[in-house]
C-alpha cells in the first residue's frame, strides 16, 4: 500500500525545490521564512513602482498604467 502512494506522489517540482531552499535558509523557521518572503516581494514591489515611474508614456503606448496618485 505504500508504495501505490509513493507512485502517485507528484515528483519534486522546482517550485517544491525553491520552498525547501527558502525555509532551509532561515534554518527551518516557517515564521522567519514567511517574513523574508514577504520583505522580499515588498522590495520587489517597490522596485516595479520605481521602474514603471521612470517609463515614458510614449515607450509604454498606455501598457503601462500609472498610479491614481500621479
């Protein structure tokens, strides 16, 4: 019987291999790891804000959309 379930595990997809990676580098912390996710994706969000400001409207031919504040 266990080894009809372990044939119909799905194999290690890369996405897997990444959350392993991620927890392994804050030392098995879920919590830790959760956090860092997070302050990276705030950094990350912050850098598109600042790309998508310095793009002319011109390049962007309206793909781009700005902000409700500018």
């Amino acid at each position: 019987m266990a080894e009809a379930a372990q044939s119909l595990q799905p194999q290690d997809s890369a996405l897997d291999i990444a959350t392993d990676q991620a927890i392994e580098a804050c030392d098995g912390d879920a919590w830790a790891t959760v956090r860092a996710l997070l302050v990276a994706n705030a950094a990350l969000e912050e850098e598109i804000a600042r790309l998508t400001a310095r793009v002319s409207k011109g390049y962007a031919r309206g793909r781009v959309r700005r902000a409700a504040s500018e």
